[in-house]
C-alpha cells in the first residue's frame, strides 16, 4: 500500500494562504495534493503535474473545480503556469525520486527485487530505455554514471563488465535487457568482502545510478528550483522532500546560495548595500519521526528542505542570480593545490 512520506509536515510547511495557488510538481497518486485540497479555502487553487501516465490516471479521479493535472515534468513548470494564466503562485512542493507504485511495479524495470524488462522510464511512452542506454554507452559514460549518480565505488568494474558482456557474454550475450540480468552483472563485479552492508543488495546503487540518469532527475531538479524564484509570491514557500545525498545537497545548496547570496563574495572587498539581496529565506529541514518510519520504512531516508522567496525581485536587474554573478568571481579564485 503505498503511503504518502511527510504527508502533514508537508503541507503544514507550504500553506501560508488557504486562498492562495499552489503546485504539486510530483502528483504521484495524489498524497499531497489531497490534504492539500482538503485545507484550501473556496477561491484557492492547485495545480498538480507528473510526467508519469498512471499518476495522471489517478489525477482523473479528483473531482474538485480548483484542482488541475498536467502530464508534464517538473522542469515545465513555467510554460504549465502560463497555459493555465497563472502568474505567480504562493507554494511549490516536490517529492523526489522514485514513487513506491513505481518501484513495486515489476514491469516498470525500476527494481532488482523482480525479473523485468529493463526499463526504468517514469514516462514509458517517451525517451530511451535502461536496456537501451546499457546496449550502447561507452565505458566512459558507465563509469561516471554509476560514480557520480549511484557513488558506487566500483563504478568502473561494473561499467567493464556490463561492456564485457555486451562483447562476449558467455551464455547470456547482449547488453543486460532485464532488471535480472543486470543485479547479476553488477553482483558478479563487486567482491563480496568489499560489500559494505550485507542487507544492501550489491544493485542497488547501480539501479539508482541508471534510473537517475535515463530520467535526468538532477538536471529537471536544478531546471525546477531555479524557476521557482520567478514563480513564487514574496512570502511564498518552497518545500523539497529528497531521498538521497544527491537531490538533498542540490537543494541545500540552492537555498544557501540565494538565502546567504554575501558567501558567494566573501573574497571581494563588497560592503553590505552592493552586495545582492537574499531571495530566499531558509526555514529549515523536517525529517519523519520515528512513529512514521515505523508505518512507513521508505520514509526513513527522506528529508524535506523548506524555504520562503523573500521580497527582492526576481525581475530586478540588480538582484541576478547569485550563480551568475557568482561565476567571474569563482573563475578568478586560485585553485588551492595539494600538499606534495
């Protein structure tokens, strides 16, 4: 059955007004946005939108006049806004990563625990396959996918592998074309007395790699926040739940760079009225509590970011993004080298 993570603190964290626009960016099978339509007031209104076809299934079954679904990515957010006449909203709310719908669905290829076609797409219907990117990237590419999204420490043993058994592949040649095939690629590159935790099945940061990337969930999320400055009313909130290391330091530091825009400058002789004003205000990080994780294992690792847009104006020549007038600054800043 699947349970909706943080559901309360949630929504506690993004309504500010009952009256206000607000948007589920990841309507999944609509947790969220019913406690959320549950709490708004008779002019409020909210927009849900998910790329995945079975949450927009789900959305057809709300009947209520101020709630909207798109089947849409996050990271269209804007243009979701504008074909909607919406011009600005007073909270976005985002719960990354894989849904348990997804993940329990075996012919959906996102997990280990069943033999499936290797898929792992959140929107079927569109873009490259897992079994289609595994039959084709370069060792290179594995590598630094499973590295970088998976933080696999032997990211390159398995890239070799997996190319190995596109070359040659004994029994079973061919790139691997179910979730089957490629736990046991992956277990067979990894020694088991270099398998840090016995309960972890030696995939699983491999399968996270390959999903993250077939999905391209990092760079929708980093597309989405920074949408979310010129979409959101002063006042309005931003609330982020994450899953893993990944998506969770993208945000932190996201709302760090734009809540604390002075750090950015810290080497340059700026006094205080020539340095960028805040647009964000950080309001903290909610974990679920231990009755939750208890009812709810997967909640154990979630973990939500709340920020509130300030009043500087997103549209202000002299309030930039803080990345960009950031960037001259860094390229200029001495590379410190390692002690010899």
């Amino acid at each position: 059955m699947h349970r909706t993570v943080l559901a309360q603190p949630a929504i506690d964290a993004l309504l500010t007004d009952p009256d206000g626009v607000y948007v589920d960016g990841t309507f999944g099978r609509g947790g969220h946005s019913r406690l959320l339509l549950a709490r708004l007031g008779p002019r409020g209104r909210l927009l849900a939108c998910d790329r995945d076809p079975a949450a927009a299934v789900a959305a057809a079954g709300v009947d209520d006049p101020r709630f909207h679904f798109e089947h849409a990515r996050f990271s269209q957010l804007g243009a979701t806004l504008a074909a909607q006449g919406i011009a600005q909203i007073n909270g976005l709310l985002l719960d990354l990563g894989v849904s348990s719908p997804q993940l329990d669905e075996a012919a959906r290829g996102f997990s280990w625990r069943a033999d499936a076609p290797l898929d792992m797409r959140m929107d079927p219907t569109r873009g490259e396959t897992a079994a289609q990117w595994l039959a084709r990237a370069p060792i290179d590419e594995l590598t630094r996918v499973i590295r970088d999204h998976g933080e696999e420490r032997f990211a390159a043993s398995i890239a070799k592998a997996i190319v190995a058994r596109r070359a040659h592949g004994g029994a079973n040649p061919g790139a691997p074309a179910t979730t089957g095939e490629l736990a046991e690629v992956v277990a067979a590159a990894i020694p088991i007395r270099n398998r840090k935790d016995a309960a972890q099945h030696p995939a699983t940061r491999t399968f996270q790699a390959v999903r993250i990337h077939i999905n391209q969930e990092l760079e929708e999320l980093a597309l989405t926040l920074d949408s979310a400055l010129h979409w959101l009313l002063p006042g309005g909130r931003l609330a982020v739940i994450s899953f893993h290391s990944l998506e969770d330091r993208i945000v932190k530091r996201f709302i760090g760079a734009h809540a604390h825009p002075e750090r950015a400058f810290a080497r340059l002789p700026l006094t205080d009225d020539q340095l960028p004003a805040p647009r964000l205000r950080a309001l903290g990080r909610v974990q679920a509590d231990a009755f939750e994780v208890a009812a709810n294992p997967r909640a154990r690792s979630a973990v939500m970011r709340i920020a509130e847009r300030t009043t500087a104006s997103a549209a202000d020549p002299q309030d930039r993004s803080v990345a960009d007038r950031a960037a001259p600054v860094a390229r200029r800043a001495p590379r410190a080298r390692p002690a010899r």
